[in-house]
C-alpha cells in the first residue's frame, strides 16, 4: 500500500448541482438542435424550423470561434462571473423568445465551450492524481512492453494510460485483482497482466470476443517470452562483461601493488589510474549499462529498483532462472544467502499469478460477482469505453459490493443508453436505467433523446484539427430521404441504407444502391428524376453542413451532462471516500476521453 497522502480535492456536490442547473437551462433551449436527424433534414424543413440566420453566417462564425479560441482566452471571463454570482450563468440571448429559432452563433458556440467538461473546472488533472496515489514511491514502470507491436495506435495510447492509472490505485490499496468488465479483445486485460502484474479477469458478453482474447493472449504470451529470452540473453552478456571487467581491475591493482613493494622511490609511485587501462568500463559507461539494467525490468515491477552496487550483487537481484548460462564456467560460482534464495521463490512465484483469465457473461447492475469469479478478493472494477449501460452498471456494481475497493470507467456509444423518461408513456418493468443516474435528474425528470445522445458521440476535436464531417455522404442521404417520400409514400423505414456511399460511384448510383437495399424497386424512377432532386438541393448543401457544425459544437454539452450524472450519483453514495473526473486521453486519438473515477475508504 502506498504511503499515506492526501487525494486532490474535489468539487461537492451542490456545486456540481449548479453546475448541472445552468448547463440544463442552456440544453433546455439548445437540445432540439441535436435531437434533429439528420436523414429528415430535407423532409421535415429542419434549417427553417430551427436556424433564424443564413447558413453562410454559422459557417464563418463557428470557423472564426475555432481559430480565436486560444487568441481570447479571456471571453469565457463573463460566463464564470456570472456563475459565480449566481449560480446559473446568464448569457445573452441565444435563442428567439417565441419561434425558439437560433438568434446569436455567437452566444451559442460561447455557451457550448464554457458548459464542456473541459471549460467547466470539474474534472482533476490526470498528473495531480498520480501524484497523490503514489506518494512517496517512486513511479512503477512495470515490465518493458510496446503495446504498439500488437494493438493500433489509438487502443495503444488509450491501453497505456490507463493500466498506468490503474496499476497506480492498485497499489494504493495494495491488491492484485481487478476485473475489466467489457474486455472485448482482451487488449487492456492482458497489458495489465503481462506489465504490471496484475491478476486480471476479463468479463464480455460475446463469447466470439471471449475466445477471440483467449487466442489473442496466447499470441501475445509467446510474443513475451521472446522479448524475455531477448532480456536474459542481455542480462547475461551485460553481468559477464561486468564480472570480467572486475577480473581485469583487481589483476591489474594486483600488479601494481607489486610493482610499488618493489619500487619505492618516487617517480615509480606516479602509475597510470585504472581507468586509463580500462576505457570501456569508464563512469559513464558502468552509469549507463546501469540504465540498461534497469530498463530491462527482469524483476516484477513491485520489486525494489535495481541497485549495482558490484557486478556480482546483479544476480542476486533477478528470479530464479532469469539468467540461463549456456555452461557452468560463465558464471562465477558463488554461495546464495537464504534470504535470496527465499526472495527469488516469492518473485518466481508471483509471475505465476499474473493471470489474464478471458470470461462470457452478460453483465447488469444485479449480477452476482461470486457466481462468476469463484476467488473474488478485493480488487478494482475498470471498463474501456464500456457500451452502452454497461457503463453506469459498472458504477452500481462498484457502491454495491464491498469487495470492489475502486472504479475506473470510461463509458462510450451513449445512443444504447436506456433513459427513464424517454418514453413516459409506455410500460416497462425496467428498474435500473442508464441515464439519469443522480437523484437532481430524476427529480427533474430530464430526458436527452437518442438522437441527441447520438450526437453527443461526435468528436469536435477531431473536427477542429480538420477531420471534418462527411458532408456529402449526410447530404446523399437526407437527398435520398425525400426520394422515398415523395415517390414511395415512406415516411419512416426501419431498414437501414448502410455504408452504400462509400461503394457508389455517383448519387445516381448511391440511390439505385440503396432503393435496392431497402426493397424498393429502383426501376420505376427515371435517370432524370433522380438528378432532379439533386440539382434541386445542392444549393442546399451549405445548410446541411451548417447545421451539422452546429450539432458537433454542442455535442461536449450533452457528454458532459452524461457524465455529470454519474458523478453525482457517486457524490451521493455514503461509502465513497473520493470520486472525480478525469481526462485520460488525447480528444484527437481517443474522442471519449473522460474517466469516471471513485475510491472507498482504505481499510
């Protein structure tokens, strides 16, 4: 367990409750943006209903908001004062009082940055965190992997943050165990696994994902015994070059301590330094086989660093057969203290336990933990963009069950939430939903729509690093869209076109595609037809892209409600000692970046 020292502190939870207050005022006015779908953009006049000034004019404000955003830093200034004075922020205004039409692009895109996560002064910083988790010890780098030589970039950068934040709360309580609840393909399991040591049981729904992680762990356990025969082969040749270094040295001061009982005058006396005659084992090079050493990370990473204090004291430091002589004169015999020999068992031991167990089960806020891990200890919970529900379950099953000492969640593809009040109408014996979670939401019986749960998966980072939208495969659709109700009398259709865009040369080509997919006879619609109905809404492909824009803005708006929800849900719990947000990746390379954090109290 890491030395005691204290967590970073928090905001409570009244003042995350105003927090929720102003960004709901705000959403209550700007969500019909988002809850608009795009395929009725046409069809259902969208831009009419909603925009009051032309698309030209969204498009040249939201491009100058991105490229002044960090030149005037200080306009976000009268939005905090406002907060602060009186709790729910008063922007100018946004929208038309009686058509509910947007009015200010301006005010809106200001509105939309100061209500995101990142703007709102809600989350803790990653670094500060690991700080105080770790305390007086020294950062645990654990085994030496590349996780970029069997995962891509994007899961790379996400595996290695967050097993680092983990293995660093693990070792704040002191345990072993940590269960990835929707493990999928097994990438985060077996990194924590394999570099940190950690005893990892790795729970998916999908029985392909199960055995596909099984297949993938045994590959990835063979591409790790051949970076540690690679590590050994290097141990070895470093320690004997090491051992014979210090051969050299003491056959050498035994000549000269020779040579000066027999010479005592003076000028005999003035002989050359060791290091004159042994250039290759100067200071900086001992320093930095030293390093080498160290990197190689032969022993667990809870073992105490590397010390070279002599050549001979390296093999007293690694396992049991870390180091495998070819034959019995490379290595200079020596007696082993008990004390070793019992350290090296333990350490051989432990490697053992370091287990990556792949499990099939379907996971809600009432299963049992027993039934499905027969030696539950105390351990974490942790999920990896978990889909759906299963992010908020994981956070009920972390208050629920005492074993379960921490939780580190990041949540993904929030449209498969289930919202309480979505459907006030309709009968359901649904107990536990995904969204709200807090007892402010509930009570304000706050419900987002999964359109604009949809939305909120957009990734304004990448778009403002200039991975746009795909505009003309959104305005092919909505083209589409009016097709099939002008021509076929369809106004709803529960088939899907799919990814038809990317395989058609032309519109002409993307319709006859998808009305085939969709069962509807092509046939019947002339060329001519067809092209008619894009010559009449290109001119319109501005608004589209606008409006779009405009959903992208808002969509930090509507994650960060998401996850205030859960984090006042924490707030609430009475057993929970620290919780908090955290930005744990790159927004560019990993669009959902934020982790929902929480810790009980240490025993």
């Amino acid at each position: 367990m890491a030395a005691s020292c204290p967590l970073p502190v928090t905001q409570d939870l009244p003042t995350l409750r105003a927090k929720l207050q102003g960004l709901l005022r705000f959403l209550r006015e700007a969500l019909s943006i988002s809850n608009a779908h795009t395929v009725d953009f046409y069809t259902e006049s969208v831009w009419e209903q909603l925009i009051g000034v032309p698309p030209e004019t969204v498009l040249a404000v939201l491009k100058k908001s991105t490229e002044e955003a960090e030149a005037r830093p200080s306009e976000a200034r009268p939005l905090v004062e406002a907060e602060r004075a009186s709790g729910i922020t008063d922007f100018p205004k946004i929208f038309c009082e009686t058509s509910q039409k947007l009015l200010s692009v301006e005010a809106f895109a200001l509105a939309a940055k100061y209500y995101s996560l990142q703007n709102l002064g809600v989350c803790t910083p990653l670094e500060q965190l690991l700080v105080a988790l770790r305390g007086n010890q020294t950062q645990k780098t654990g085994e030496n992997v590349k996780p970029d030589e069997f995962m891509n970039l994007k899961k790379s950068h996400e595996v290695q943050a967050m097993s680092e934040l983990i293995s660093s709360i693990a070792d704040y309580y002191g345990i072993k165990q940590v269960i990835d609840l929707g493990s999928g393909k097994g990438y985060l399991s077996s990194f924590l696994s394999l570099k940190y040591g950690l005893k990892v049981y790795g729970i998916d729904s999908s029985n392909t994902n199960t055995h596909g992680a099984q297949e993938r762990n045994r590959k990835l356990k063979k591409h790790w015994k051949i970076c540690h025969t690679q590590s050994k082969s290097d141990v070895n040749g470093l320690a004997l070059k090491m051992a014979k270094g210090k051969k050299m040295q003491g056959e050498i001061q035994y000549k000269a301590n020779t040579e000066e009982v027999c010479n005592n005058s003076p000028t005999s006396q003035e002989m050359m330094s060791t290091s004159e005659f042994l250039p290759d084992f100067s200071v900086s090079v001992i320093s930095n086989i030293r390093k080498q050493m160290e990197n190689l990370h032969v022993c667990s990473h809870r073992e105490e660093n590397l010390c070279l204090a002599n050549a001979f004291s390296l093999i007293d430091l690694l396992p049991i057969n870390a180091i495998e002589p070819t034959s019995s004169s490379q290595m200079p015999k020596r007696k082993m203290s008990e004390a070793n020999k019992e350290r090296r068992k333990t350490t051989s031991k432990s490697t053992e336990s370091n287990i990556y167990s792949p499990l099939t089960s379907f996971i809600t806020a009432d299963s049992e933990l027993h039934d499905i891990i027969k030696d539950l200890e105390d351990c974490l919970m942790v999920g990896l963009h978990t889909c759906g529900d299963l992010a908020p379950n994981t956070l009920r099953i972390f208050t629920s069950k005492s074993e379960i000492k921490g939780v580190c969640s990041v949540g993904c593809c929030y449209h498969l939430l289930s919202e309480e009040f979505e459907d006030p109408h309709k009968e359901c014996t649904q107990e536990k939903w995904g969204f709200p979670m807090c007892h402010y939401l509930k009570e304000e019986r706050w419900c987002c729509g999964r359109n604009a749960r949809m939305s909120a998966c957009l990734a304004l980072e990448r778009v403002a690093v200039g991975r746009g939208l795909p505009t003309e495969s959104l305005f092919y659709r909505a083209v589409l869209q009016d097709i099939i109700k002008d021509c076929y009398g369809i106004t709803k259709c529960d088939r899907h076109v799919g990814k038809i865009y990317s395989k058609s040369s032309s519109f002409l080509d993307y319709v006859r595609k998808s009305l085939k997919k969709l069962g509807l006879d092509e046939s019947k619609l002339p060329e001519k037809l067809i092209m008619d109905y894009y010559e009449k809404y290109k001119p319109r492909m501005n608004e589209l892209e606008a409006f779009n824009m405009l959903k992208v803005v808002l969509a930090p708006c509507i994650e960060t409600l998401i996850l205030l929800d859960r984090l006042c849900y924490l707030k609430e719990q009475e057993d929970i000692a620290w919780s908090a947000l955290v930005k744990l990746f790159d927004p560019v390379k990993s669009p959902r970046c934020y982790a929902v954090i929480a810790l009980k109290q240490q025993q």
